[in-house]
C-alpha cells in the first residue's frame, strides 16, 4: 500500500471516533436525555453530522482516494472500495438537497405524527409530495454518481451492493408462495388446540433480569454493552459498547423478552465484528439486510425454535416464581405462544409469516413512487388493495394502513425490503449452518449457542464488509439468496409442525 | 459590528456544540459506559478534543480575531475579549508539548493510584518530577504568550482573570486568623453536648427521592437535567442538560444529601446562564471560583444553617419514616451534625472550618514547586510540616498527606486556590446578599429559595463572563473579595453559635 492509503485511513478513524460520539449521544437522547435538552441536542448531532460530510468531502479526500494504492491485501481493497462508496454518496448531493431534504422530512415526520393519529392521508400529501420529489431528486443525483438506477440508488444507501434485479426474483418467488402457505398455516393452527395465555402481572426487575440473563446465554458480552429502557427499541452505541434497549409490559413478558433477544442478534454481529479493522469502513456491519438477518436468526429461526422453547421454559418458571406444574408454563405451550399466527395491519406487530406480505406491500409501492407510476395520491387504494390481496384484510383507516409507519415521511425510500431480505438471509444461513455443524439445534436445546455463534462469527460477522452481502451469502450458504429456506422453514415450524422446527 | 466578528460567533458556535458532546461523553463514562468501552472512549474523547483544538486554532480564527470589531455592546466586546484569550490558551503551546504533557500526566495518574494506596512517595517522584516539568514549561509558554507569570498563567486556565496578586493578600489575612479560629471553634464545640447520631439504615431509593426533593426545592429544573450516581460526584452534561452525581452510603444519608446540594449550586448557576449567549464564550460560567462560591454558597452558606436546618428537620423524618419525637430527629440535632467541626488529614473529608487550613498548605508549595524553590524530593516533608502548623496534625503517611489527591499527578497545580477563594465568595456573597434583600434568611426558613436564587440569576449566573470574577465580586458585594466575611460567618456560626448562622 501506499502513502495516500494509509493517510486515507487516518482520514476514517477520525470519522469513526466522530461515528461513536453521534452512536452514543443518539442512545442518549433516547434512553437518558431530560425532555429540555431536546431543542439543543438536535442541533449538537447536527453539528456533528455536518463535521462528519465536512471530513467526508474534503477536497483532500477527492485527491487520496484517486492516488491510493491499497495493495494486495483483500481487506485492504476492500477498504478502499468501501471508502470510494461512503464519498461518492457523500459528494452526490448538492448541500442544498440535503439541507431540503433534512427540513422537508423533519416537517413531514411532524405532519405524520398527527396524520397517522387521525387516519388522514390528505393532511399529509403536500409535505409528503415534497419529501418525495426531493427524495427523487437525491435518488437520481446519487444514481448518477454510482452508475445506478436511481432506486438502486437509494438501496445501496442501506444495503451497499444490492440491487433491484436481486431483489425482484426472489420477492417474485415468496410473492407466489405466501399467500396460500398463509392460509395453510392458519388451517393447521385452527386445527389445534389453542395456546394457553400466561396471566401475569410480570414485574419489571424480573423480567429484566430475565432479559439480562438471555442476552449473556446468547453471548453478549456485559463488559462492552448494556440493556435498557426506550419507547422504541432499538440496538446502538459505539465500537466496544454495544447498547440495547426494550419496554416492558407488565401483562406479557414476551414482547419484551423476544424484543430483547431480537436486538441480542444485532448487538452480536456488532460484537463479533474484527477488531482490526473496526476503526475503518470495511470494517462495519455489512448493511442493513445482514443486521436484520441477524437479529431474525436469533430471534424468529432459533429462539421460537422446540429446541430453544424447551430450554427456555423452565428458566421462565424460575423467573417469575411460578410453581411446578402451573398450568401454560410447559416447553409445547411456551412454543405455541411464540409462533401464534395471526394476520394484523400492523407491520411491526406481525408475526414470521405474515410480516413478508407488508414489505411485499411496501417494496412494490415505493418502486412505483420512486419511478412516478404511482401517483402519491393513489397510494392509499392501491395500498388497502394489496394488503387486501396478500393477507385478505379490509385495512380500516389510512392510520393502520399506508400511514403507519415513520419510514416514507422521513424520506426512508429503499429501507423496507431490506427487513424481508434479512429474514429470508436468516433462513438461508440457519439452513446451512446446520447442515455443516450439526450440533448447533442440540446444543442449542442444552441453551449453549457457542456452536451457532462461532459458525457466524466465521461466516458472517468477522467478514464485516470485506465482501458484499451478496457473496457473504453465496459463500456461507453455497447459493445465492432465494424464498426457498425460508418457506421450507415456514412449512415444517407451521404446517408440518416439525419438532426441529 | 462587523461580518469577522459575526464569522467568529458562528465559529464559537461550533466549539460549543462539540463541548456539550463532550460533556455527555464524560458524563457517560462515569455514569453509564461498560468498563470494556474504556480504552475506545479515551481515544474518541481525545479524537473530539483534537477537533476542538483544531477548529479553536485555525488560521482563519487569528485572522477572523484581528479583524473582528464587536461594537459597543458590552457582552459583544466581552465575547470577543474570551475568544482572543481562548485562542491564545491553545496557540501558546507547541504541538508536541501537549502530546508530551497528556502523556505524562496519564502515565502519573496511574503510577499515582497504586503511589497513594502505599504511601509510597519514592514510587511517583520520577513521574511526578516529568509532569511538574512540563506543567512548568506550560506555565512558561502560556505566561508569555498571555503577559504573565508562569503562575498566573496556569491560574488563568482555571479561573479567567485571577492573579496571585489577588489571592496572597487575602489568604494572608486568612492564614493569620485561621489557626487560632479552629482551637476556638473546637473548645466551644467541646464545651457543648454532642449531636447525636442518626442510626441507618437508609435505602438507597428513599435517599435518592430525599436528594430529587431537595434539588428541586432549591430551584433545580428537572426538566433540563439530572441525578445519578458516580464514584466521584460532580456536576457535569451539556446546555440545557445539567446532570449531577452523587453516591449513597446506607449507613449514613448525610454526605450524599450534602453533596446534592453541593452540586445543585453548581447546577443551578448553569442553569441561570442568560440564554442569549448560552452558545458563546461569553456566556459559559466564569471560572472555578465562582463556580465553587455558588455550590459552597448553597451547600455551606445556606443548607448547613440554623434556618435551614428548621425547615430540614420534619422532612427528613418523612423522607426516611421517622416516628414523631424519636431523638437526634430535631432541629439543633440535625444542625449539630451538618456543622460538625473536626481536624482531619483529608481535604475531600474536611469541613467548612478546616477546610482553607488544606488549601493554603497547597497553594504555597504548588507556587513553590512551579517557581523552583521547591524541589519535589522535599514535598513529603514540607507538606507535612505545614499541616502541622496549620491544624496541629502529623500526618501518618504520605498517602494520607501529599499523595492524596489527584491534582498534581495530573498536572492541574493552580486550580486548588479556587476551591478556598469560592468559599470565602460564598460568604462575601452571602452577606451582601442577605443585606441587600433581607427576606432570604426567613424565606429559606421556609424552604423558599426564590428571593437567594433571584439574586444570584441577578448578580452572579445572569452575567456569566460578561465580567471578571474580581468585578462581579465588587459589584454584588461593594468591595474587593477578602476573608472577612467568611471569617465572621465561622466566628458566628461556630463560636458564637448564632441563630442566624
């Protein structure tokens, strides 16, 4: 390698400490902040956010970047490519698109909170128009820097590597498939005898400590990260400081409990990623759908898995004291409550079999709004039409249909079906992993994840993103990405009812 | 003005922004961060006040500081006054001497932590003798490039506008009447019944609901800040965002509920800095000195008197469930305890009357050791035989003497003055007070710390650094800081035993 690219990597760790300061006040504003400080920590992340595009796009980096020569070091190559990526996006943009953009979605989001509350799509369609046609603008100025289409564009901002042309065939593939299995599954559940509810109250220490105790099952470290309380959950933090976060309820224990273990999967993947490399780009979690398919492995393909249910269920005993025998608390009525079926309008309330048809929903819908063959007007029909169509509901209200979630009105155009393509990830990478180790479901039946975590650790997180999301797959898996391990697995948890399953 | 002038705001604007980062980042790490993120956070902290020396240090901003022309409005003329001595506190050294310094004073820390365990001096002079070295060339640079003594300079660090020149009449005038103060103070108070101890235990939880009562009694606006616990309590966070620490021992609620209101006099003046210049270097407090007069005006001054006390009393028995009538719970008991008087080796544990005796041992030989006439190898001894003189104590070991505190192994010599020239502000301040609006002690009496608070917004956290500390001193109290009124305050309280102290 050369002088420039070493001088290119001065230049990124720089950014990364800038990266760990924004991770850490973000989780703060979350988690810790007094409602006061609101005002002023916007602006302070703002700040910080624009010394980050400064460094960024400094001409010096223009000039480095042309002249560096990283070797023949893959990591090294890699880091170069990766760095190239973060610029382009960077320079893509006139600052004032951004500076548009960033004000045209902050009063949009505003608009949203009270649209959604009263259903009404009107209130929002002219900030939303706005946030949309700037979202094109960015999506076709980015295009044209990366040589992509501009939803390309916007999806390799989340997910760098994948395209369009990735996605159809596969989303094509589960789209023929989901709504009969849907139906067949619902079948089979109606079938059986219902699930027994646990009544509670389950007290907040307990189930934190319940939490605190899974989340080092799985193989969190408690010395780099922690566990705490935001009204939405989420996994952030800083290098060697992993933080999650969840809210409990006290009538069911296990949103919380799944929620937790859900963001163990993230939190894991941030663990496990190189220390060498961690101050640099190619040394990062690779994108949005790896994350997500890490935290679906754990939380939807192992732990409402038999094996896991039937470790998990006398640890439950002994966490809420419950006496033996109670009735509810057996390893077949714990797995029936994790793996109820039941379609709902609500995305993020939705369980592994129905959640695809909502991205299937949405994917379709911002390509045509991105493309313009969609006019945002005639988002709501076509959005109850197709809710109708995969899931076979009658979406009441707009506020539980097209308007339910933040991602549109904040200009997050592209992110959806990174949620989809993770949880089919996650079936790919679950399948494979236990045809080469075949031990990891044993093992796991016992509560030891070490056989699962180390096939992942090799597999997946020490690559950070020495490679793309879609060769991490085909090398980890054989193959390139499909529906096919994920209805498989689908059909033998849900119809077959498989006791692998 | 002129546009340099307003281009400098937008710059200092800036600067601010990445100190409240800095804040909460510190803040975090003694509060929240997991010990493995320790070694991370040391570099993102220094990466951040790189950034903050880079940006203060541009070539722009020497330019940008000749140009400027504020006009004739006061706080303008004041602002740009901080900028131009911020800008040459960090132009005045090289490089290399502050990465030379930092380094040396991180490997003394360390050396110093196991150095004081032991007691074992020899063990820290080679350390020691480097970061004094450098902390005199430090002094040197800064001195000439602010026009002043070495001394000064490093006093200038901490408290902006303070010279030795200041300070020798006044602690002269303290020293002479101190040592026979304290023997009066300790005979009266022999010549008394003893207080009474309180028996424990006190949880935790009642205790940190007695500390959130207390600060927001005081006028401590919960909404922009907040109480947790550290090792070492102080009061840190960001603009509207003032969080203070404090720790709990069971076994007596005392010390933590005095260092609550200790901080929350810190808090408070933070949170009384005019809003229109929250942003500006003129609108940041004004120095350690007063930033201490403000937390031992609250702490000292007014929550250890005998109107306080009275008011104190019954809610500490509801705080902690007290039965009615049960001893040690009154008034003059708990007065007793919070005005306990008792010569001791360490300063942290020390009380408001033996508390200076500390300080003027340590400014003497830090002046000492900084001009030379010192040599370090003989501090142990010179230490020790100040103490003697000043509160008829031998010190046992070095540990419990020169050892212990943490201020020079980490190169901070001219910060101890302020500590002893805040308490004698408080009580200056106090006294004027108290004359100008006669209300305060009787409202306090009830709680109320509306009338103290609305002086103090008005003479003291309303002008920030609008003006000197020796000027906002004059102009609240009439005359130059001097040791009478804290030396009438003790006489009064201590030996005298007034109801109005």
């Amino acid at each position: 390698m050369n002088k420039a690219y070493l001088s290119l990597e001065r230049h990124f760790a720089r950014l990364s400490s800038l990266n760990d300061a924004i991770g850490i006040l973000c989780w703060d504003k979350e988690v810790i902040m007094p409602s006061g400080a609101a005002e002023r920590r916007a602006e302070n992340l703002a700040m910080l956010e624009g010394m980050r595009h400064e460094i960024l796009t400094a001409p010096a980096v223009a000039e480095l970047l042309e002249q560096a020569e990283p070797g023949d070091d893959i990591w090294r190559r890699a880091n170069l490519e990766e760095m190239r990526r973060l610029h382009a996006h960077a320079t893509a943009l006139p600052g004032e698109l951004v500076e548009a953009s960033t004000q045209a979605t902050a009063r949009c989001e505003m608009v949203w909170r009270t649209a959604r509350e009263n259903g009404d799509f009107a209130a929002i369609l002219p900030t939303l128009s706005e946030v949309l046609r700037l979202t094109r603008e960015v999506a076709v100025a980015t295009g044209e820097k990366l040589g992509l289409s501009p939803y390309d564009a916007l999806l390799d901002t989340f997910d760098p590597g994948t395209r369009q042309t990735d996605i159809d065939p596969v989303f094509t593939q589960l789209a023929a498939g989901l709504p009969e299995l849907i139906g067949t599954v619902l079948e089979k559940q109606n079938s059986l005898p219902a699930a027994t509810p646990l009544p509670g109250p389950f007290s907040v220490p307990r189930q934190e400590a319940l939490g605190r105790q899974l989340m080092q099952q799985l193989g969190f470290d408690v010395t780099r990260g922690r566990l705490d309380v935001s009204t939405h959950p989420f996994c952030g933090g800083a290098t060697h400081d992993v933080r999650l976060t969840t809210r409990y309820d006290e009538t069911d224990f296990i949103p919380a409990m799944m929620g937790v273990l859900h963001e163990t999967g993230h939190a894991l993947y941030d663990m496990g990623l190189p220390e060498t490399w961690l101050s640099q780009p190619v040394g990062q979690a690779g994108g949005m759908t790896l994350h997500e398919s890490q935290s679906l492995l754990m939380e939807m393909q192992v732990c409402r898995s038999n094996a896991f249910a039937g470790w998990l269920a006398p640890k439950l005993q002994a966490a809420f004291d419950v006496p033996a025998g109670t009735a509810g608390w057996d390893a077949q009525n714990i797995h029936r409550l994790l793996t109820h079926v039941q379609p709902g309008f609500i995305r993020v309330d939705a369980d592994e079999v129905t959640y695809p048809a909502h991205i299937l929903v949405r994917y379709e819908l911002e390509k045509a709004l991105i493309s313009g063959d969609l006019p945002l007007a005639d988002l709501p029909a076509a959005f109850n039409e197709r809710i109708h169509a995969l899931l076979g509901l009658h979406v009441p209200d707009d506020g539980r249909g097209c308007l339910q979630d933040i991602h549109w009105p904040e200009g997050l155009f592209g992110y959806f079906p990174c949620y989809t393509l993770g949880a089919l990830t996650a079936a790919q990478l679950r399948e494979a992993a236990c045809k080469q180790v075949p031990q990891i479901m044993p093992a796991i039946a016992n509560g030891d994840f070490t056989p699962l975590l180390g096939w992942l650790r090799e597999n997946v997180h020490g690559r950070a993103r020495s490679a793309s999301m879609p060769q991490i797959v085909q090398d980890a898996t054989g193959r390139k990405l499909d529906a096919s391990a994920y209805l498989a697995h689908i059909h033998r948890r849900y119809v077959e009812r498989a006791e692998d399953a």
